[in-house]
C-alpha cells in the first residue's frame, strides 16, 4: 500500500469525526435558537397542569403581599362547567368582572382535576411571522389534552401581529382554547374580532361568574372567619376578589 493510501487511511476517521462534528453543532445551534424563540412568545411551554403554580397564571396578583391567598373559596357550579367542557374538547371564554375570580378559577380546575393536561401561556407580545412557532407537543401523542390559556383575550386580539398566531393556534384541533375576558365593553371589543374566526369558536361556551349572591357572601365570611383569614369588608364591591386585593389595583 503506497503512501497515498495511508495517508487516506489516516485522515478518514478525522474527516468523519469533522463531519460529525458539524452536523452535532448545526442542531445544537437550531436547538437554542427554537429555545430562544419559546422562550420569546411563551411564558411556559407545554407543562404539565398538576405543575403549575398560582404565579404561572397570576404574575404579581400571586403575591401575598398584594392579596393572594391560598384559601379558596368553591363556587362548585362554576367549576364543574369549566371542566365539563373541557372534556367535552370544547373552547371555553370565561367572562366577569374585574376580582371576579375568572383566572383563579381556571388555575382551580387545572391544578385540582384528576386528569392532567398540557398547558401553554403566551406572552402577550408583537409576534414576528418570520420566527413564530408553535412548540411540539408530545403528550398529544399519547392522549393528553393541550390547553392553551388567553387571560384578558382582548389584550391579545389588540395586538394585530397575534391575529396570525391566534389563527395557527385555533386551528388545531388538538388544543382547547380556554380564554378568559371582562364583561361589557371589552367582551364586545373581542368579540367583534372573534367573528374573523368563525372556526375558533364555532363551538364554545360562554361560561360568565356573576358577584356573589349574599348567600354566598355569608359562607365566604363564616369560612375566612373560621379559618382566621383577612379580608377586606369595606371594600367589597360585589366581586370575590374585591375582599382580597386592593379595587384599584
């Protein structure tokens, strides 16, 4: 065997470990670019719905200092109508007041329920259609429910550039939309944008938490007294909330 030969020899496991090499740096660099844009658009990405945390759904509102408490409050037939949709793979949009409890609400029947869904949060930002994506889901693969959750949707229906995004979103069918939205004025701003996609929520229920009832209102002060709870009587509007968290906050 001449010297050519050997030299080809030689250099192939290195010209092979080079390529491999290559190769192992051009995914890596596609694997924390797509992480850098879920990171972009998503406050979570697909995580498991027995994970979640009241700061997951609330931001600042889960801090104690601001009014959040772990005391909860079971209005049962709100509750049972959110789930009672959600197994029937149907979009939901969660209307009330201001500290009606609409988020909490949906944060209850998540963390509490005994099946477990992927859950998504999208940050409410411009979206660039160049970049955009929608992460893979596993669990769909193996029967669990994606759940992607718009708090104030008429925020996000605002924003033109999430017009695009809300459409790959709604349509796939594997993905129940739970949204949640003010009552009066800002539920007739977002559903005069909804009407642009009729396919989304061609089939949704409109699930609204009214105030309290005062028979309601007197379980919710013989609990938190029992419990030695604060809240805030004088400030009490009507709305579950109100008793917490401080109105015009």
């Amino acid at each position: 065997m001449g010297e050519l030969e050997n030299l080809i020899l030689w250099a192939i496991p290195f010209l092979f470990s080079g390529i491999v090499t290559s190769i192992f740096i051009l995914f890596f660099n596609l694997y924390l670019k797509r992480r850098r844009t879920i990171k972009k658009y998503y406050i979570s990405n697909w995580m498991s719905s027995a994970k979640l945390k009241p700061e997951d759904l609330l931001g600042e509102r889960a801090e104690a200092e601001k009014g959040f408490n772990d005391y909860y409050y079971v209005r049962k037939t709100i509750l049972d109508a959110i789930l009672k949709n959600i197994s029937n793979d149907r979009n939901i949009l969660i209307t009330g007041d201001p500290l009606a409890g609409k988020t909490r609400a949906i944060y209850r029947v998540l963390t509490n329920s005994d099946e477990s869904y992927d859950v998504i949060l999208p940050k409410l930002v411009e979206i660039d259609t160049e970049d955009f994506l929608i992460p893979k889901r596993f669990g769909k693969w193996i029967g669990v429910k994606g759940i992607i959750i718009f708090d104030d949707i008429d925020k996000y229906l605002r924003v033109q550039t999430f017009r695009n995004a809300f459409l790959q979103f709604s349509q796939d069918k594997s993905i129940i939309l739970l949204a949640t939205c003010q009552s009066r004025n800002k539920y007739e701003q977002a559903k005069a944008v909804l009407i642009d996609f009729p396919f989304t929520f061609r089939d949704y229920e409109i699930i609204n938490i009214p105030k309290l009832s005062e028979l309601e209102r007197v379980e919710l002060l013989k609990e938190t007294k029992e419990a030695n709870i604060q809240i805030k009587p004088k400030q009490y509007d009507g709305n579950i909330g109100s008793y917490f968290y401080r109105l015009k906050k």
